[in-house]
C-alpha cells in the first residue's frame, strides 16, 4: 500500500450517499471504511463522540504505519 485511504460517510448525508462510499472503497485496494449509522453531513458537528468512534481508529492505524516507516 502506497497511501492508505480512509473513506467515511453518514448514513444520511445527501451530498454523498453511503453506497457511494462504500462502491469508491471497493474500487481503491486496501481502502477502508464506509457507513457511519447516525451522522449526517457534518458528522463532527452533529455527533462528535460517534464520529471519534471512526476518526480515531483511522488515525492511529496511520500513526502506526508512520512510526514503522521511520523505524525501516
């Protein structure tokens, strides 16, 4: 994986649909992500501790991968 990619969406957000998202995951190898139940468009406004609940996940994941690129 050159660039990991982290897609997410909520379930009701109008200006990208989750299926969107989740058809753009399947198309990117290695991607992850996809439907957040309960979030909208502006998930960190409208819900934020759900929105962390998918936000931190990602950005450890990429702090590792970082760390162990230095370490090579």
């Amino acid at each position: 994986m050159v660039c990991p990619v982290h897609l997410y969406t909520g379930e009701y957000d109008y200006a990208c649909s989750a299926e969107e998202t989740e058809e753009t995951i399947a198309r990117i190898p290695g991607a992850k992500g996809g439907r957040m139940p309960g979030i909208g468009h502006f998930p960190m406004a409208e819900n934020s501790p759900l929105c962390k609940e998918y936000l931190w996940p990602a950005l450890r994941e990429l702090q590792a991968l970082n760390e162990g690129a230095r370490a090579r």
